[in-house]
C-alpha cells in the first residue's frame, strides 16, 4: 500500500466532496437519518471554517479517507485539546490499517501543538469504529448527550 497523509488546506478541501458525500452516505444509514446535505454545501462547511483541520489519506495520490479535526481549548489542563469530529475511509480500503494512519496523524499533529489529549465520540451503532477503537484507545469516562436544534438535521 503506497499510503499517504497529509493537511489539506482550506482551499483544496472541496475536491474531498465526493469522499464527503460517500461518509454522509454511510453515516445516514448507520444513524437512520433522512437529511441529504449537497455535496458541495459539505466541501464548501470545511474549506470555510477557521477551527477546521483536515487529514486526507491517499493511495497513489487518490483520497480514500479523512478525519476532520478541531483545535479547542482545554480548561480543565489550561491547555488545547484537539477532537476528532469525523473519521472516513473509503469500503475497499478498509481493514489495511488507514484508519489507524490517520489517528496516528492527529496525535502526531497535537504533540506537535501541545495538545493535552486528543478525544472523539462515535455513534453506538458503528461497530465497526467501535472495535478499532476499543483496541487502539481507553473510554473515556464520560457520555455524550444532545439537543436536536433542527429536527432536518438529525441522525
């Protein structure tokens, strides 16, 4: 496998948005949701936003995942934390250590910004996640609750 990762600056990230749409795709079916985004509309969130970090993985120069990052303060540490907000790759290049790659990335990238820890959340119906995670990184001990705002936007 000739894998490789890297930051995608703001201006190139719309070029992900068919890999952007492939992950809505997917998590609409692994949450039961209805929302269908443009696809465009997902590219042009992420080349748009200030606290936005994206990692794309590509094989031979073509992208086949993500994971899209956020800096945030930590104040419980005085410090920064990063959180991982969506993490994707591609069905075919599954089960050959991607996902890992890009996880390992985001920790590489937040020891070099003095990041306190790096967490995620994942919906429970993702097992597949799950079990990478469960071998990879420690629960937290903590749940994650939500308020639904827009009742178009829920998965």
């Amino acid at each position: 496998m000739n894998l490789s990762i890297r930051v995608v600056h703001p201006q190139q990230r719309l070029a992900l948005a068919p890999l952007f749409a492939a992950y809505a795709a997917e998590m609409r079916g692994v949450l039961a949701g209805v929302a269908v985004p443009d696809t465009m509309a997902q590219a042009a969130l992420l080349a748009s936003h200030p606290a936005v970090e994206v990692l794309v993985a590509e094989e031979n120069a073509a992208p086949i995942g993500f994971a899209i990052l956020l800096d945030l303060p930590e104040v419980v540490f005085a410090r920064r934390c990063g959180q991982l907000d969506d993490l994707f790759v591609l069905a075919p290049a599954r089960g050959r250590g991607v996902a890992r790659a890009l996880i390992a990335a985001a920790c590489d990238l937040g020891q070099a910004r003095g990041w306190s820890h790096l967490r995620w959340i994942v919906p429970e119906a993702d097992a597949g996640a799950i079990a990478l995670y469960d071998r990879i990184a420690t629960r937290a001990d903590w749940r994650s609750y939500v308020i639904r705002l827009d009742p178009q936007a829920s998965l």
